[in-house]
C-alpha cells in the first residue's frame, strides 16, 4: 500500500467523476492503489480526474468498487 499524499486537484467538471475522486481523498485512497485494484490504468483515471468523461459502464464499475451505485431517477420540476 503506497502513502497517500493529499487531494489532487480536480478539473473535470462532471458531477460524478468529482464524486468518485472526493470519495477516493475522504477514503484516503492514492490512484495508483485503485488503478490496481479495479485494473484500471493510472493514466486512464488521470484522465477522467483532468479532461475526459469515462463510459457509464467504467463509472459504474468503480464506484461499485468504492460501494456505491450510479441511480437514474427523474429530474425535479422546481415549478411544482
């Protein structure tokens, strides 16, 4: 297990890969560890953290990895 060494910061403006890496810092978990233990590429995840969208299918999988579940549910109407 490597030292985790902080936040890195995070570019990518989609809501759920900031959660995924905000979960990764809460979990203390360094990139290179994760990109091991889902088989993952390191650089394919400092991608997703800097300028690109995974698949649904790759998201899905490693938030699953860190217990969580990606949930389709309707959008709220504000007007009602």
């Amino acid at each position: 297990m490597r030292i985790y060494r902080g936040k890195k910061h995070i570019i990518n403006n989609n809501k759920c890969v900031k959660f995924l890496f905000e979960e990764l810092h809460r979990q203390r978990c360094p990139e290179a560890d994760f990109a091991e233990r889902t088989g993952i590429h390191r650089d394919t995840l400092r991608g997703w953290r800097t300028r690109v969208n995974p698949k649904v299918n790759d998201l899905n999988f490693v938030l699953n990895t860190l217990g969580y579940e990606i949930v389709v549910r309707p959008i709220k109407n504000e007007e009602t």
